[in-house]
C-alpha cells in the first residue's frame, strides 16, 4: 500500500524544518531493459515501456542514461536478447537492499550480455599471393578490420546449424592437439640448447623458406623457465642461417640443466591448414590489419563471423553490495588487468568493497591478452557469495580470482576448460570453497584450486577435480582445511602440492589438515606432496589417497600426523629404509574396483562391500567450528558414525 499524501507532505516538510534532505524516493523501482525493441526515452517502469540500454552503460542516454539507482532498485534485463554493450556499476546498494541486475524471470531464457560485433566484408581468395603464398587459397577468405592489437580479435563463428558460437583459432605450426590449450610444450617443436638463444631460434627443418620476408607478421610460441609459454614476435628471418630473431628473452627464461625448450609458429598466413584457423597481419597506412580466415562454412560470412569490441561485462568498479543472476555474459577480451572479465571489481588502491551476490550466470568465450584475471574477479573484497554459475571455455584465463578477500564463499559453480589455473584466492581470509566442480584445466602453469600468499582459515571441502593439470595448490598459507573433495590425478599429474615458502614469506602458517578427501591416479603415486615448513603441523585422516609424496620424508622435524587413510599404493618414499611406518588404522589396497562404484566413470562413492565404510575415526575435533560457527560440519561432509574413509561423492566433468 502506498503511503496517503498527507504523510508524504508532513515528512518532507518536517525534513526541511531540520534543514535536511528528503530522499528521493520511499520505494524500490524494477525497470526493464529490451536490447531489441526498447528505448531509452521510455519510463522503463514496465516491459512495455522498456529501455534498450540499461543504468551504467555509456551508450545509455534519455531516461536510462539519466536513470539514478538507489538501494533495492531491481533491473531487469529481456531473456533470450543479446544485449551489445558493458556496463559499468553506477551506485551501490545496502547490506538490507542491494541494488539488483538481473537476467532471467522476463522472457525466455537467460539475457545475453555480448561484448562482440559482426565482421563484415568478407571476400573469396583468388590467389596466393592475396594470403601470403598459402597454396591452400581456394579455403580461405579475406577481409580487413581496424584492431590494435590481432591476438584481442577473439574471432567466432557461428555454427550455421545449431546457432551456436564457436571459437575460432589463430593458426599455429604444430597444430596443437587441442586449440583452447595452445600453449602446451607436448605440441611445439624441440630445439636443443645449442640452437637456442636469448634472442634467436635456428632450426633448418622447420624454417625452410629461401624468402626472407616469410615470417613477417608472425610470432613464436617459445617454453621458457619457469615452465610458461610465451610470445615474440618474430623481428627478422635469414634464409641462409635458417634462423629467426625476437626480442630477448633473458638468460633466466632458458633452463641452465640445457634441457630442450620448445616452440611453436604462431599467426603466420602460411600455417593455416584446416578450418576454424585464421591469421592477422600488419597494420596497413590507415591502421587496418587483413584477417585471413579458413572458415568451418563459407555460407553468409558477413552475417556469422564476430570480433570482442567491448573489455569487460559488468563492472563493479568500488561500488557494493550488487546482486548479478541470471546472465549468459561472453564473448568479452582485453589486454588490461580486468580485460575480458565477465564480472569484475576494480582493482587496487580503491579500498575495500563487497556485499555481492553473484548467482547462475553463465560466463564463456571471454579472452584475456594480459594477466587473464578470469570470469568473475574479485579484488580487495568482504562478504560475496558466488555459487551455482558456469564458467566455461574462457581463453587465457582464470575461471574464479578472489585477492585480498574475507567472508567469501565460492560455492556449487561448474567450472570447466579455463586457459589457466580456474579457482584461485589469493591472501583469503575466513573464507568457504564448496562442492565446485572443475575440470579440463589443461594450460601451461595452470591449477585447478590455487591457494596462495598469506591465506588463512579458509575451508576448502566438497569439491570434484577431473582432468586437470594440478588439482589443488598451496603456498604461504594457513590454517587451511581440505574436507571431502574428490580429485583423480589421471595417472599424470599430482593430486596435490605444497609449493615452498616464497622469499618474502612466511605470510601465514598453522595447521594443515586433510579429512575424508578421495586422491586417486596420481603422477607416481604422489597423491599429497607436503611442504617443509616447521612451524605446520600437518592431519591425514580417513582419506583414500594414491600414496604421499616424497617431501614429509626429507624434513626432519616436519609434524605429519597420518591415521586410517587408505593408500590405493605406497609412493617409493613411503618404505622402511626412509623411516617409513603405517599409522594407526592405516592399510593398503589397491584394488579401486572393491573401493569405488564405478572408478573407470569416476564414480567415487563407496562400494556395497568397500572396507572404507565405517573404517574411519571421528574428525570433529579437526572441524574449525571457532571459526565458521554456523556451519554444520556433519551436514556439509556427510559424515557417518562411525565415519567412513574417503570423500562422499560422485565425479562429473562440467563443460562436455
């Protein structure tokens, strides 16, 4: 019931006798945003009056450009729509009312938050020489766009059968064994330290052209220490010496062991090969660079190639206490700090901020050309909750970054295919890292679950891990609690590792305690590898694990206490001449089959007959309930009494 008018007259009248301010309004305002049909000099109060640019996107004016938001405003976005544009939060709501975006509830689906535009002009190659001396010209198509830089392109095309976007790949020699994941090693050429240096690569086998200026415009993918990939441009080639030249590199980008480093031709015209692959060339006289593209069909171009023109989808910027659901957000890339980020925060020297909730958006196809910050990132931030999104196929990226955070909680998002390490909280505090399930993290240096520099208190339980380069990182860090989660190392990588303290560390330390987690199929049977530090002390109890690793048995003094774990097999450290012994409770087998209902479809849940049930011992006093004091412990783990051994899960893998 609205107010009667006497009331409103005696309260602003009373509000000037004290001389000060009337609010603008007593009530919460819901406008409605139609990319397709609105318009900016509607009300915007209902769905037949709505706006075509929402509050906070510079393309806004009229009604909505002027709109000013305050705390409950609701905006409510058409599903199904694709709206073109970025918007930059303009106010900030209350702990009591948020100020809310929202994407779904009108229409039909999700709204679509797009950063990208259609690339027209494409032309049919009539010969070679338009692309470089390709001889495969009769694929290729050609057109020309303005674009600073060709590696924020971002190209897709969209499938002329399913209408779906898919990604487009700068051309590459090798081709990789997957595109998304480019930067992998196990797909670049070798070259032996005597043909490498700070600034050159010789290798007469794959540079084979008698033209000197074959190269130009290309770049080299080069694997350097410490285990990255990075890329030069290529400044000059001598047909004579068979030898390419880029900027240095630095002595300590190549291993002093002499080991082989790899490389790989990146955007070059003459290595596109197979459709979906393109390439970019110089900026002519008036800025304009030639994409030269083998596209999957060449059925209407104009209308199904698109290019990321926008930076970023929303904006927090130093605002708080903002609700986003809803919203498919894609197709967005930059080279600054936050460039291609779906959800971000600004970044430091603006103070704390929080209060965001950030609920089932989908956030997919972004591109990172700088620091690849990831789909939602959070900066110096207290009090958010991001839970029940998907982050999926985001290029160069991370898939959740939270820095300088306290009282977050990442919880129940699907995560899947980031270009690098997906889940990542650096210098975290009092925060919960719950039931996530993360796969297909395959990128050079790239984790699943990182948790770096100063953390501390944060519980990290209920999460799943398949397919993934590292699944779980520490460093710097403590206490931390690792409750009931699920990784399978694939037989290649370590479930999990503890990277030495950093030189300006130690930032935080304390206990370390691992509980009722299932660690299988690790690199070695090197399931849990523990750091060296002291002043930890370490608790391994009721897990399955792929054996320990190796570090606990070179570190005299190093308090580990192991009890009723199940070891699928014993790592080489873990024997008698290394002072090895089983703990209390502490058996081996290696039979997964009799553990597990089904580990070959990483099914993890225990078997009817599994000698993990009711074979664990009571954890409570490991849970921190000091700490997160509403939790209940037994609920969130699915603790039994008498408690079993091993996680209570099942794997899936997001994003197929």
């Amino acid at each position: 019931m609205n107010p009667p008018v006497s009331l409103l007259i005696s309260f602003l009248s009373f509000a000037l006798l004290l001389g000060v301010s009337a609010p603008c309004r007593l009530l919460a305002a819901e406008y409605f945003v139609d990319y397709g049909s609105g318009d900016d000099g509607n009300s915007g109060k209902s769905e037949a009056e709505a706006w075509k640019h929402a509050p906070g996107d510079s393309q806004a004016g009229g009604k909505a450009g002027s709109a000013v938001l305050e705390p409950g405003d609701v905006v409510q976005f058409r599903g199904g729509v694709i709206y073109r544009g970025e918007i930059k939060i303009p106010a900030s709501g209350t702990p009591e009312k948020r100020i809310v975006y929202r994407g779904t509830g009108w229409g039909e689906g999700r709204a679509i938050l797009d950063g990208s535009e259609v690339v027209p002009g494409w032309k049919k190659c009539g010969s070679a020489e338009e692309v470089g001396g390709n001889p495969g010209f009769q694929n290729l198509y050609f057109t020309e766009v303005a674009a600073n830089s060709p590696f924020l392109l971002n190209l897709h095309e969209t499938n002329a059968g399913t209408s779906q976007d898919e990604f487009l790949w700068i051309s590459q020699d090798p081709n990789p064994a997957d595109p998304f994941f480019h930067d992998r090693k196990d797909s670049f050429y070798p070259v032996t330290k005597d043909n490498l240096t700070t600034t050159s690569i010789t290798d007469p086998m794959v540079f084979a052209s008698e033209d000197s200026t074959h190269y130009q415009g290309a770049s080299l993918l080069i694997w350097v220490s410490p285990n990255f990939t990075r890329r030069f441009d290529i400044l000059s080639y001598d047909p004579a010496t068979r030898r390419v030249t880029f900027a240095d590199i630095g002595n300590s980008a190549i291993y002093p062991d002499g080991r082989d480093q790899f490389f790989a031709i990146y955007n070059s015209f003459h290595v596109i090969d197979k459709p979906g692959e393109y390439a970019v060339g110089e900026p002519d006289a008036t800025g304009k660079r030639r994409i030269v593209l083998w596209p999957y069909s060449p059925v209407d171009l104009d209308k199904r190639i698109s290019q990321s023109v926008r930076v970023r989808g929303f904006d927090l910027g130093k605002e708080s206490h903002i609700h986003i659901e809803g919203f498919e957000i894609r197709k967005f890339a930059g080279a600054e700090d936050s460039g291609g980020c779906g959800i971000a925060t600004a970044g430091r020297g603006v103070g704390s901020k929080g209060g965001y909730l950030l609920k089932n958006n989908r956030i997919l196809h972004n591109m990172s050309g700088g620091r690849g910050l990831g789909g939602i990132y959070l900066d110096d931030t207290v009090d958010a909750m991001v839970e029940d999104n998907e982050i999926l196929w985001n290029k160069d990226h991370r898939a959740i970054f939270v820095t300088g955070g306290e009282n977050i909680i990442i919880q129940n998002n699907d995560i899947a295919y980031a270009g690098r390490t997906a889940l990542v909280m650096y210098t975290g505090k009092r925060s919960q890292i719950l039931n996530n399930r993360i796969s297909n993290i395959l990128g050079t240096h790239a984790n699943a679950m990182t948790f770096y520099i100063a953390s501390e208190n944060l519980l990290v339980a209920g999460n799943i891990v398949t397919n993934s380069t590292t699944p779980i990182t520490f460093q710097d860090s403590g206490p931390l609690y690792f409750f009931n989660n699920i990784t399978d190392g694939g037989g290649k990588y370590k479930n999990v590792s503890e990277w030495p303290n950093t030189k300006r560390g130690p930032w935080a330390t304390g206990q370390i305690v691992f509980a009722n987690n299932t660690f299988v199929n690790a690199d070695a049977h090197s399931s849990l590898n523990l750091g060296k530090d002291p002043d930890k002390t370490y608790a391994v109890i009721n897990n399955i694990l792929d054996g320990l690793g190796t570090n606990q048995h070179k570190a005299p003094g190093i308090k580990v206490i192991h009890t009723h774990n199940i070891y699928t097999a014993l790592n080489t450290f873990q024997a008698a001449r290394y002072g090895w012994e089983m703990g209390e409770g502490e058996v081996e087998n290696g039979d997964l089959a009799a553990l597990f209902v089904n580990p070959t479809k990483l099914d993890f849940r225990p078997a009817a007959s599994s000698t993990a049930l009711k074979a664990g011992t009571d954890i409570t006093a490991y849970f921190p309930k000091d700490v997160f004091p509403d939790l209940n412990f037994d609920e969130l783990l699915g603790i039994t009494k008498p408690a079993n051994i091993g996680a209570n899960g099942q794997a899936t893998s997001p994003g197929q």
